[in-house]
C-alpha cells in the first residue's frame, strides 16, 4: 500500500506536532510515529521550557547563558535567532491552552531558574510541564483536517532519488519520502512526500543508564546518515546529573529545578561538594555537575550521592516543595522516599543528544526537502553542552522555520512531475528474509551495545577506552548486519539497527576530537584545543 501526502513527518514530539500544525496551514500532512501518539521525550520534561519574560531579563544574558554552556561550539547566529524568537514560540503554546504557573498574588509567570541560566526564564507547569505541552499539541492536531496521525508506524529508510551506497556525500540528492513499518500488521508501506520531516527525538537508549523513554533509539540520525546526510557533534552526549538511584526506579529524573529553587547535592557524610568544582554550585552547567558526581562518586567509592530539597537545606516549607514538584515527590514515595524529610540518592545519566542530523537556519539537513528539527537535529545551538530547557525551546523554534521554508518549497515544486517519481517509488521488497524465531537474540545484542557504550564511552572517557568500544561495536555492528538481511523486520530490530549506527558514530566523533570540551571529557587530552577543534565534528 502507498500514502501520499505533501509533507511526511516522522515522529509526534513537540517538534513533530509543532510542525504539522503549521505545515496543516498549506499542505496534506502525514505524522507517522512508532508508539503512542504522546510517547517519546517531550511528554517527560519536567522543568520547563526556557525563553525571556521578565523585565529583570534580557535576550543578551540567555544568549550568553547558552553560549557558556556551549563551551564555544554553538552557532552564535542560531542561539540569537533561537532566543529572540522564543517568547512568541512560547505565547503560540499559550494560545493552544498550556497551562505555564502563574504566582497566585501577582498573576505573573512563575519562571524558575536552572543550571547556568543567570536569570529566573523558565516556564513551567509545576514539574509536568512535557504533559502539559504534549497534551495540548495532540488535541490540537486530532481535530485538525489536514492532518492524518499513524501511531504504531515505525519508519525504517528514507526514499531518496539516488542510491546511498552509491554516493556518500548527499550532493544532489532528494528525499521522497520513506519506507514504514505498520508494527501491528508487519506490513511495510511506501509513505511518498514532497517534503520529509524527521523529528524523532534523541538516542539516550545507546547507553544502559538513560533519562529517555524507550522511544529514543536515535531513528533519525541513524535514517539520515543511511541516506548520505551529514550528521554532526555525536560525541556530545548530555548526562543528566541527577537521576534517581533505585533499583526499580529505570533512571527516572530528579529535575535541575530543585536544585534552582535551593536543593543541594551532597556526599552520603552530609557534605556539599560542588562549591570545590564551580562558583555556581550546584546549579553549575550540567556537564560540570554531572562529571563533579562521577568523580565524587569515583574518589568515595559511593554507589550514588544525594540531593537534599528538605526545607532545613532550601527553606521551602514541606507544602511548598509537594505543591511544586508533585510528580517527583509521588515517585519518590513510590520508593520509599520522602523529599521533604530525607536526601534523595541520585547518579548522572544518559540524558539528551546535543549533536544530530546537520542542518541549516531553516531546519534543513543537507539533503534536500529532507528537514530535521527537534533533538534530532544539530542546528548550532547547543554546542558542546546544552543548556538546561533550551530543548523544548529549540523544537519550537525550529518547528515554526522549518514550516516557513517547507511552504516556499512547495509553491515551487512542480506538481505533475512530482506524481510520476512518486508513483515509481519501488514497494518495500523483504528478499529472502523470514520471520525471526528467536527475538531474544535482540534484547541480548542491546544489552551489550548499551553496556559497551556505558562503560567505555561514557561521562569521562580515554583513547583506550573508545577503542575498546570501536572493536565491540564493530562485531556487534556485523552481528546486526546479519539479522537485518535474514529476518523480517520488527520493531526491535529497526530500533537495534539505528542503535548500532548511532553507537558507531559516537565513538568515531569521539575519537576525532582529540580535546576536552563540554560533554567530552577524554582524559588523554584533557585541555581545549582551540587551535584544531573549535569546530563541528561532521561526518
Ligand atoms: P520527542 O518528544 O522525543 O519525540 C520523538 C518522536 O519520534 C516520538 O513520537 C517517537 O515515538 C517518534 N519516533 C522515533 N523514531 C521513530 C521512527 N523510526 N518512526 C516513527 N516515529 C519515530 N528539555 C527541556 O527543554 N526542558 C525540560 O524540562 C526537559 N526535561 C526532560 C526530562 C526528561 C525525562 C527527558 C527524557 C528529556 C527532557 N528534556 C527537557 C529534553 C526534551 O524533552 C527533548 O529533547 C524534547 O522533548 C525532544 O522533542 P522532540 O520532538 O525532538 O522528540
Ligand atoms: C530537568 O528538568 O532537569 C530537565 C531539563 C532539561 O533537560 O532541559
């Protein structure tokens, strides 16, 4: 079966939706995602989203904010236009019925503020804010006509007008759509597009301790560079501080907002620690935060350290802290814990990938009609390390430009001829291939590609240690080679496939950066080298 529409996107996060709600303005939309329509990273945000509101603001300091963070990799062009272009993103959510705190007396915003942001410039819905904007965007996008959603649809390969294999680099090359997996059918379609979307969210599920949802396999990425698109800056994986440290927990998040509204991390004596590694404290930049832990926990041979939000430590009353962080403070119950009498045990984890499928201003990678926006994209922004809730903030932005320049592209296409390449698109064809018997065979290739990267390519790596990882991956890379041509497809094994792409480039952007610089730590060459390595590491 095929699908036509003029523009496919692929995936149903903020990006996603954003996006084809404005695209739904001027075209037929297609959104095909793999799970439920509001499953993937959005609907888990918990801080907020951040863009300028108070007067005592300003756009220079969150664009300085970002920079810093960014440890001189971002694209100061796109941080500008990000961050001025911020509050009217942010009013379009409002317009769509997110609820963002507001202070009860004065009826303002209630911003809260987060690692290495100068000013209060985050927005919230107390720590819901994802749901709260996931919400609101399906609602929106199930009562509009243009748009048709397919949940359980996985995309397994982009369609473009050349071969790959036979050209790397994606010179004149022209995305059409892609092949989609119907996961409840087993078939796989022809969805044709004049314009193709990806925004599929991140890839923390390469590693074994991970923030994201099983969702985030790095599809995108993994599609993009299959199709000869240039990826960039893989070796900027962000670990998220502080995640909760429980053996049943699944690395469930402790949002930065507790340390911006005065929680502390602390050794399991009682003592701060961050104070001896940043001026900022505990709301210093999330890499220094995270690599400060992993040495803490390393130098005291502690499985964990905790964060401590009781009132003695942040001099918010017990009322306060359950009114605030009511979702934190239900899971922590769930084990036991209570955040307003006791620390909670916490360890860094895999948690967002700065780097991605390259693109422009615009959200275009460097095939064309070929867009990427959202935590699959590398647009500049982030640089080395990104700034806490600039995410959300980014897939807005890049959602609302992407569309923009989607519309010139349509009116300029020629309709007619459009139809005779699409209608030539080849249906899927399975070869040889039979159904799997033994599935587990996937889960077990996972768990030793997620404990490699884990172990040997993680918060602090060596040049040792990334080899070490190249010669697991590379047998594990064939391992999956095998499955892909003798086996029907299935979910697990598309997700398993993209894994082992984005796995492998890690480590060879990793291996090419031969510095320290935000999120890569490499003890071997643990100074910056602006000289050689002030740049995008693109592949
Ligand atoms: P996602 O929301 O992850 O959506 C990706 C979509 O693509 C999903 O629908 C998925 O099913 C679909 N998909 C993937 N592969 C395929 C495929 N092959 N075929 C079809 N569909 C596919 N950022 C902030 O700015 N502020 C925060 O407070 C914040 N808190 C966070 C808390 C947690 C626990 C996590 C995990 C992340 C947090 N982040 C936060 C990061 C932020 O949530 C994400 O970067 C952002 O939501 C990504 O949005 P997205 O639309 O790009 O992707
Ligand atoms: C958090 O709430 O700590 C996550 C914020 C983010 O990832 O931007």
């Amino acid at each position: 079966m095929k699908f036509d529409s003029d523009v496919l996107v692929i995936g149903s996060g903020i990006a996603g939706l954003s996006y084809a709600l404005k695209a739904a303005r001027f075209g037929t939309v297609h959104v095909v995602t793999k799970n439920r329509q509001d499953e993937g990273a959005t609907r888990y945000a918990q801080g907020g989203i951040a863009s300028v509101f108070s007067k005592s603001d300003s756009f220079a300091s969150h664009i300085n904010d970002t920079e810093v963070a960014g440890a001189g990799l971002c694209h100061r062009n796109i941080v500008e236009l990000t961050v001025q272009e911020g509050p009217a993103r942010v009013q379009e959510l409002v317009d769509l019925g997110v609820a963002f705190d507001k202070d009860t007396t004065s009826g303002e915003y209630d911003l809260t503020i987060e690692g290495g942001h100068e000013h209060r410039r985050v927005f919230h819905s107390r720590d819901f804010t994802g749901e709260a904007i996931e919400t609101a965007l399906v609602a929106a996008v199930s009562k509009h006509p243009n748009i048709r959603l397919f949940e359980n649809h996985a995309a397994v390969d982009l369609l473009t007008n050349v071969r790959p294999q036979k050209l790397r680099r994606s010179d004149g090359m022209r995305c059409q759509g892609a092949y989609v997996l119907n996961s409840t059918s087993g078939a796989i379609h022809v969805f044709s597009a004049r314009v193709t979307v990806l925004a599929t969210g991140g890839a923390g599920k390469v590693y074994l301790y991970t923030s994201n949802p099983d969702v985030a396999t790095g599809d995108g990425i993994a599609m993009a560079y299959r199709a000869g698109a240039r990826v960039a800056n893989l070796e900027f994986m962000q670990f998220h501080p502080t995640c909760m440290y429980h053996p049943r927990a699944k690395s469930f998040l402790i949002s930065e907002a507790l340390r911006g509204e005065g929680g502390e991390l602390i050794d399991a004596s009682g003592a701060a620690f961050m104070q001896k590694y940043h001026s900022m404290g505990s709301c210093a930049p999330r890499d220094i935060v995270a690599r400060a832990i992993d040495s803490e926990i390393k130098r005291q041979g502690a499985d964990c350290v905790y964060l401590d939000i009781t009132p003695k430590r942040s001099g918010h009353t017990a009322a306060a802290l359950k009114e605030r962080f009511p979702n934190i403070y239900a899971k922590c119950r769930e084990y036991g814990i209570d955040l307003t009498t006791e620390p909670i045990p916490v360890v860094p984890a895999a948690h967002y990938m700065c780097g991605g499928v390259l693109t422009d201003e615009h959200g275009e990678s460097t095939i064309e009609n070929l867009f990427a926006i959202g935590e699959t994209a590398c647009t500049g922004l982030h640089g080395a390390n990104r700034l806490a809730s600039n995410s959300l903030l980014e897939g807005a932005v890049f959602a609302h430009r992407a569309a923009l320049r989607t519309e010139e592209r349509l009116r300029r296409m020629k309709p007619k001829l459009d139809l005779k390449i699409y209608e030539a698109l080849p249906d899927w064809d399975s070869g040889k291939a039979v159904p799997m018997e033994e599935r587990i065979n996937i889960a077990h290739t996972w768990r030793e590609l997620r404990t490699t990267m884990w172990n040997y390519v993680g918060i602090v790596r060596t040049n040792r240690r990334l080899e070490k990882a190249r010669t697991r991956l590379d047998y594990i890379s064939h391992e999956v080679q095998e499955y892909y041509w003798s086996y029907l497809l299935n979910p697990e094994l598309i997700e398993l496939r993209n894994l082992v792409t984005v796995a492998d480039l890690i480590v060879r952007c990793a291996l090419a950066r031969k510095e320290s610089r935000g999120l890569h730590a490499n003890l071997d060459t643990p100074y910056l080298d602006d000289t050689y390595f002030k740049r995008d590491t693109i592949v």
